[in-house]
C-alpha cells in the first residue's frame, strides 16, 4: 500500500500532472476522486494541519460557486468556509498529496517533492 495519496480529479491538467510525475519517480498514491468520495469535516480539518494552512487556503477562489457563495467575505469563520467545502466538495483544490501527517497543493506539480523523502 503506498503511503502517498492524491485527491485527485482527472478533469483537472495540474491533478493529472502531478499524478503523472509521482509515477515518474516510482510512486503508485492511493487515488481519492473527491468530487465522488467528498472529505468529510475531519478530513478537511486534517488537511488544514498537514498543510499548515487556514481553510481559506482550500478555496478554489476562481470556481462560480466562491463567487456565489460568497466566500470572498473575509468575516466568514473558519467553520462556515468548511460547511462551505462539505455542501460544494468542487471548491477544494486540487490536487493535495499526503504522505503522513505532511501535504502538499500540486499547483505547480512540483510541490511534491518537497513530500518525497529524499
């Protein structure tokens, strides 16, 4: 089992870029495709701590739903952006590769060698 995974979404060119260049170097990651098998709020708490992020940080800040939503309104809590995630899981960004309790945005690709232990 490898001890990387990709929330992955194959629409998107950065998630089948960065997928592409884990297998280059030999790393078969568990694939999640998130817009089917959306985080739940643990999930996403978790990815705020391996990212050592803000949950503001997830948002797709380009997706229609952040404009209709709103989510441009710096007020909002941290547990609203979240609920925010669980209703609209299109709005995470992708891809996010964890290795451990470690993640990375593959935006660019290359942010996952910093994951890679060298």
């Amino acid at each position: 089992m490898s001890k990387f995974e990709i929330f992955h979404n194959p629409a998107c060119s950065k998630s089948r870029q960065t997928l592409a260049l884990l297998r280059s170097l030999g790393i078969e990651p568990r694939q999640r495709l998130y817009l089917q098998d959306a985080p739940d709020e643990k999930t996403i708490r978790f990815l705020v701590k391996a990212l050592n992020a803000d949950v503001r940080s997830l948002l797709r800040s380009s997706e229609a739903a952040y404009q209709e939503a709103g989510l441009d309104d710096q007020n909002l809590s941290e547990q609203q952006l979240i609920n925010a995630l669980l209703e609209n899981p299109k709005l995470l960004q992708r891809p996010i590769v964890i290795s451990g309790n470690r993640a990375v945005i593959g935006r660019p690709p290359e942010n996952v060698l910093a994951l890679i232990d060298n």
